[in-house]
C-alpha cells in the first residue's frame, strides 16, 4: 500500500484516496493540425515505462480532487517526492541521468 | 552442443512401465546446454510464447540452430502466474482470427506435443450487468458468430443453470442479466504447456538456455547482430525475437526503440481446496473478478491491474479486497473459504489491448509483445505466427494487422470491450 503526499492537501494518505493517471510531464502538441503522423502517435501511445525512476501523474479523488506528480521508481516502488503541477523535480545527478 | 538421446514418447504404456520401475527410468526433459557463439535465430524470454515461437520455428520451419535464453527459470514468468483462461471470442476480425488461430491449434496441442497440457474445454462465461453490457455482449456474439467462432447469449437464468453457485436473485448491487457463453473455451494447465513447448522444442534440437539474462542488444549499422548476456557474453545471431512480456519496454531501450507499452502488475489468487463447485468459468468485467477451479480443487481467482506502471512481481492491497468483494456478490457461498497464496506478475498493456508481432525499424529484430492481460489463451497461435514471421523475415496476413506502424497510421484494433480487464 502506498502512502502518498497530497502537495495540495499537505497530507499523507493512502493509495486507496487516489488514481495513477499515467506519465507526467506529456505536453500537448500547441499545433496538433501540424504535427506528422509520427508525432501525434507518439504524443499519443509512446510512454517512458521505465524499470526505474519514474515522474507520473496522479489525482487525489477521495480528497481535494487535484491532479500533481509523484516521482517513484517503479521497480523498488519507493516514492521520492510529490509536487504540484508546473513544478520540476530532480533526483540527484546521477539517478537522473537514467530519468530524463 | 550437448547431445541428448532421442525422446521416447509419453503414453499410457510408458506409464505402466515406469510404474514397475519404480518410476525411476524417465527422461530428463530437456537438456542444460551451453550456448554456441551463433545461432540462426534467437529468441529471448523462455515463457510459453518463446518456447511455442522456437517448436514451431524447429517443427514447421525446420530451423535448427535456435536458442531460447531466458533469465530465470523457464516458465516463470506470465507463464507460470496466469489464471489459464483460454477463449476466442474476441469483437474484431483481425483479432478474432488470430485467437481463433490460436484456439485451433489448442484443440490438437496435447496430441503435437506428445504431452497433456490439460486443455479443458468446459466453456466460459462472461457476464452482463447492466443493459448497455448486453447490449455489447449481443454486439460480440453475433460478430463472433459471422467469424465462424461459437457463441451464445444467455439470460440469467440460462446463467444460474449452468453455474448453481451464482447468486442471480437481482438482488445485487450489479446483478446478473445474462452473459455471453463460448462453450469451446476453457481453461489449460500453464506449467504444462511451457513444459510441453520445451520438450518438444529440445528433442528437436533447441537450446533452451536458462539463467541467461540479456542485458544488451548489439546493433550494427542499424541492424541486430547479437546479444549481450549476463552470464554468457556476446552471442551472435541472424535474427532475434523478443518475447519478454512485462519486460519488453526494457529490452526494446537496449536496441533505442520505443514501444508503445506499458508494464502494470497482475496478481491472482487461490483458495485452500475444496470439493467441486464451479466445472466452469465465469469472469464479469463490470464487477471486476473472474474464477474457476482446478482439479485439485483450489478456486482460482484473479481482477484487473494495478493503475500505476509498476515491475514488482506483485499486486496492491486494494486490489485484493475489490476482488473479494466482487467474488463474493456473485458467489455468497464462498464467503468462509481461505485464500491460500496471492501473486503478481507484469502484463505488458498496449493502447488498443492487442499485441505487437512486428518488424521494429532495426534490422532483424523483431518483437512478439503488448499480450497484457489475455496472453496466455494465444500461446499456440502466438508462437505459430512469431515463428513464421521470424522464418520469413515479413508478417502474413494473420500478423500484419498486429505491426508495430498501427500507432502512428491509426489502424487500432480496440479490443477494450472484449479483453479489458477479462483474461
Ligand atoms: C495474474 C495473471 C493472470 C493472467 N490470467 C490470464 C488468463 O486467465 N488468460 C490469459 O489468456 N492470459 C492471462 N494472463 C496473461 C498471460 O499470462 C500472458 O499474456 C502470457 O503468459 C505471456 O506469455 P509470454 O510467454 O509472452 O510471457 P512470460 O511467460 O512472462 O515470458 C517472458 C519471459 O521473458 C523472460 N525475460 C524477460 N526479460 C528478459 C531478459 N532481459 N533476458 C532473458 N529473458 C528475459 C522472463 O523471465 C519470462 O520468463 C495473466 C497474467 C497474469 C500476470
Ligand atoms: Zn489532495
């Protein structure tokens, strides 16, 4: 069971509260009327899904309602920090090496 | 190459005899080899997919020099945690017919492999709830029905005849308004099958190579010539398969391509044994739970993924208690059984839920992946169409479909309805 930070909520809560919503950080194409079919796929289909670290979105359904990232290695499912949409977060030089 | 004597063949006979002996004169089923410096073909990941691709690449194909490598032990991944649902009743043509392949070649399989794999085909049922499930289960079963696949639509008391145990009173929070019915579906024993695969696949000269992890894939001038293993170092190959399942995003980073994948965990359960109850299986999507039972009389019972990507072999607590939940609104009489043991393994998801049997932009590699959650009722299909794509080098009209280009030309096969979260 995980035990998430809300960064809105300030809270720890369990995993039970919220919903994974995939990767983070995926923007949209600002001219989708000008992107190749190569891509609009892979804005589309082509996710990281990394053995490892890991930025991903989340929504805290049972709370506040608010979507914010989560950094976590996928393998050792550790979670390393959350924050707010718009925020950046690095791990440390060398894991993020392996996270781009 | 170690040499292994030839394969004396299982029978009722051989039985006999052994049980004089003591059963103290069997075979080893398959030999330990170490692996040659090059192989015609290699095939990565040793579950019942790349054990079936490398005996139909030896059987059909008369590939010889083949290797199977595989990081751990052979069947221990999907292979070995799947709940063994088999069915064909997939909603679109492509899919339909590459299931269906697959269903054929079950029908026969114990007789080709010369190994009882257990294919029962006790049916299996999958519930509606709600009007729109119905209507969707109509939908399906007169599309299966156009593709030569059997199939039926019940009501709910149709249901409750076939399977006593389920409560079909309407006075469920969901209750059960029919469900659709493949009576050649079934289930199949899943050790077995890779087991059978590798038996099968050696006597005809395939290396099987455990505990031999790759950990890179050499490309040279955009082609793959070979690969990097943990254990063994380099070794050489014309053409290489992948067959990796849960892992096969990690395998396509060694090559620098993408797949369109990802890894969710999987987790199943089973029951301390009881006397039989269920000679059939039933899964509902709306609910979110499916069980059967198996010879020994354990009730098998398996849900849907973990939202989150995630390669711990194992499942969420949440997970577990919605299951139950589920399981026990449509079957009330289980409610004082004991789960034994619960499990998890990594299903490789892709955007339509269909998998990819595809070139890749290198040269001479080739992946056989995005199966998820329903993999293990296409193993014989799936290792006839990889071993002819290997053979050939380019898909037939059965793989086509199913290439890795359909996610940037649009051409999904959205079999969501039909594979979701059912198995
Ligand atoms: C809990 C659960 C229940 C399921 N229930 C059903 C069901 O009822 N019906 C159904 O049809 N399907 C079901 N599935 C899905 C099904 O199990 C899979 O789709 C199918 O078994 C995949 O087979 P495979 O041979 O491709 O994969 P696997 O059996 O996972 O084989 C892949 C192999 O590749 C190896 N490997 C990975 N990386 C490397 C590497 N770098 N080097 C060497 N080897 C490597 C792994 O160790 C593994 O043995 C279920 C899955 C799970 C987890
Ligand atoms: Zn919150």
């Amino acid at each position: 069971m995980f035990l998430i930070h809300c960064p809105y909520c300030g809270e720890d809560r369990e995993e039970e509260e919220f919903h994974a919503a995939g990767e983070a950080h995926i923007a949209r194409p600002l001219d989708p009327d000008a992107c190749s079919d190569e891509e609009w796929g892979n804005y589309l289909y082509f996710r990281r899904n990394p053995r490892g670290l890991h930025r991903e979105l989340w929504v805290h359904v049972a709370g506040c309602g608010k979507y914010f990232n989560i950094a976590r290695d996928t393998a050792s499912y550790q979670i390393h920090g959350s924050y707010r949409i718009g925020e950046r977060f690095t791990w440390s030089d060398a894991e993020d090496s392996a996270a781009p | 190459m170690s040499v292994f004597p030839k394969k004396r063949r299982f029978s009722g006979l051989g039985l006999v005899k052994q049980a004089l002996k003591h059963q103290e004169g069997w075979q080893r089923m398959w030999r330990s080899p170490a692996p040659r410096e090059h192989y015609d073909i290699i095939v990565v990941g040793a579950g019942g997919h790349g054990l079936a691709t490398a005996h139909y690449l030896a059987s059909v194909h008369s590939q010889a020099k083949v290797a199977v490598l595989e990081k751990g032990w052979l069947g221990g991944g999907n292979t070995g945690r799947n709940t063994t649902i088999v069915r064909s009743n997939y909603l679109w043509d492509e899919a339909a017919r590459l299931y269906e392949h697959a269903m054929k070649l079950w029908e026969g399989l114990s007789q080709d492999l010369n190994y009882n794999v257990m294919f029962s085909q006790r049916g299996v049922m999958n519930l509606g709830h709600t009007l729109q499930d119905m209507r969707d289960i109509q939908r399906r079963v007169n599309a299966n029905r156009l593709n030569g696949i059997d199939g039926e639509v019940l009501n709910a008391r149709q249901c409750k005849q076939i399977v006593p145990i389920m409560d079909t009173s309407g006075r469920t929070r969901y209750p059960v308004l029919g469900a659709s019915w493949q009576p050649r579906a079934g289930v199949a024993r899943h050790d077995a099958v890779a087991w059978g695969y590798a038996r099968a696949a050696d006597a005809r000269g395939v290396d099987i190579i455990q505990q031999c992890e790759v950990i890179d894939i050499v490309v040279e001038n955009g082609c793959a010539v070979g690969v990097e293993t943990r254990q063994h170092g380099r070794i050489r190959a014309d053409r290489i398969g992948c067959v990796a399942a849960g892992n096969s995003g990690v395998l396509a980073s060694m090559a620098g391509i993408e797949l369109p994948i990802e890894s969710h965990p999987l987790q199943a359960f089973v029951s301390e044994p009881i006397k039989p109850i269920l000679d059939t299986v039933v899964m509902s999507n709306a609910v979110h739970g499916y069980m059967s039972q198996s010879d020994k009389g354990d009730l098998v019972i398996g849900a849907g993924i973990d939202s989150y990507v995630g390669y711990g072999q194992r499942g969420s607590y949440p997970v577990i208690e919605h299951t139950m939940q589920a399981i026990l609104e449509l079957f009330p009489c289980v409610s004082r059984v004991h789960m034994n043991r619960q499990w998890g393994g990594i299903v490789d998801t892709t955007p339509d839920a269909c998998p990819i049997i595809s070139k890749t932009p290198i040269e001479n590699l080739f992946f056989n992946c995005g199966w998820g959650t329903g993999g293990f009722k296409a193993t014989p299909g799936s290792g006839h169409v990889f071993a002819d794509l290997l053979a050939n080098g380019e898909p037939n009209e059965l793989t086509a479909p199913f290439a890795l280009d359909r996610f940037h030309s649009g051409a999904l096969i959205d079999e969501h309805g039909a594979a979701g979260v059912a198995h």
